[in-house]
C-alpha cells in the first residue's frame, strides 16, 4: 500500500508554516507528494522534500515564468498498479472535470487543483480527486489538503479539513 499526500494552489511566495505543519503531521507517512499547481514559488515544495519527500508537481495558471520552466503543465504518474493523470486546471468550475478529463487518455484517476474546492469522487472508472487549497480564504471557507491510498491497481482520495 502506498500513500500520497495531495495539495494544490498553495499561492505561496515562500515556505510557510501551515505547508510545515503539514508536512510533519498529516503527510507525515506519505511517501509521495503530487502539487497541483499554483504553488507560485517551488521553494513552497521545500516544506514535503526536507521531510524525505518524492515530490512530483505540475504548474498552473497562476505560476511564473520560474515555475512553468521547471514544471510541466501536466504528467502522468505511475504508482504500484495505478495510473494518475496530474494537471491544474482552468476555466469556471462548472464543467472542470470533463474538462481535465480530456487531457488524458488512459487513466485510473485524475488529480486537478485549481477551483480550491476539495472533491473526490468517480466518474465511470476513473477517480477524479481535487485537495481544495490549505491557504485560501477567499474562494473556499474550508482549506484542506488529501490523501491517496493505493493498493495493486486500486485507488480511493480523501479530502482532509484543516
């Protein structure tokens, strides 16, 4: 079994102390971390890889010209049995998940950020799996993060409240 800590749009400059709290408690058995993007610094992913951390990570909209060099826009992950897409998104919420959803083929869940509301669910046979934002207090009233469990070739996301 393998757990994977989950965040997205962080909307950091810097490291901060919510990331570290996270990193040390409720990611603290993780072995993977995926960032969704809109970290806007990646000195932001310093708080999970100084932890031991393999931290895999896609840009978003809101991320500079730093950021996007070093990050694709979306990638695919392979762990244990499991096929995970990684993008952040864009455009309104409404119609978001049809949206991600055609930027991969083949894959047993997707992971998306960029509407700060946490979700998981399926759709057909494919797990779509948004971890909200830890930071934002403008477009979500409740920040959270979340945990995938994988085990063989099944996936389950959970979005966990700060």
């Amino acid at each position: 079994m393998t757990l994977i800590g989950v965040i997205s749009d962080t909307h950091l400059s810097s490291r901060d102390p919510v990331l570290d709290m996270i990193a040390a408690t409720i990611f603290a058995d993780v072995s993977i971390v995926l960032h969704a993007g809109d970290m806007v610094s990646p000195r932001v992913l310093d708080a999970f890889t100084e932890q031991g951390k393999n931290v895999i990570a896609v840009c978003g909209n809101m991320d500079g010209p730093d950021v996007r060099a070093a990050f694709p826009r979306n990638r695919v992950v392979r762990v244990e049995g499991v096929t995970i897409g990684l993008v952040h998104g864009w455009g309104g919420p409404q119609g978001i998940r049809p949206r991600v959803r055609e930027v991969f083929d083949r894959v047993d869940a997707i992971v998306y950020g960029h509407t700060h509301q946490g979700f998981s669910g399926r759709e057909g046979d494919v797990l779509f799996f948004n971890p909200g934002s830890p930071t934002d207090s403008r477009f979500t009233h409740t920040n959270s993060v979340g945990i995938m469990t994988v085990e063989g070739h099944h996936v389950e996301g959970k979005v966990l409240r700060l």
